[in-house]
C-alpha cells in the first residue's frame, strides 16, 4: 500500500531507517513512532518508497 501523502512518506522513512538500526528509535516521535512499533519492515519500505510526485502534503487524519 502506497503513501497517501508526503507526511506520511516521510514518517515511514524515518520508521524504516529506526528498523534498520542506521538511526535511534529514540529520535523518532509522532506518527514515525507509531510506525516503528506497530508495522513490519517490508510495509515500511513499501511506504517510504512511494514517490512524491501527486501526493498531498498532508492528508486529513494523517498524524
């Protein structure tokens, strides 16, 4: 499932990066956080991966 909005892709990468151990969960806050506990490696990549090209900023219900 792709990205619904560059906010949200943002938040993945950062979750990814935390789960890869290359930065410290203890940097991540909000929606990134949410994101680290709660989905796998492979959901992450596939939203961090999705391209910014057409998404919104922010989406209403995104944190």
């Amino acid at each position: 499932m792709p990205a619904k909005s560059k906010a949200q892709q943002r938040a993945a990468g950062a979750a990814l990066s935390a789960k890869r151990g290359e930065t410290p969960v203890s940097e991540l806050q909000g929606a990134s956080k949410e994101m680290y506990e709660t989905m796998s490696e492979d959901e992450l990549e596939d939203f961090a991966s999705t391209s910014h090209d057409g998404l919104p900023e922010k989406v209403e219900g995104d944190d």
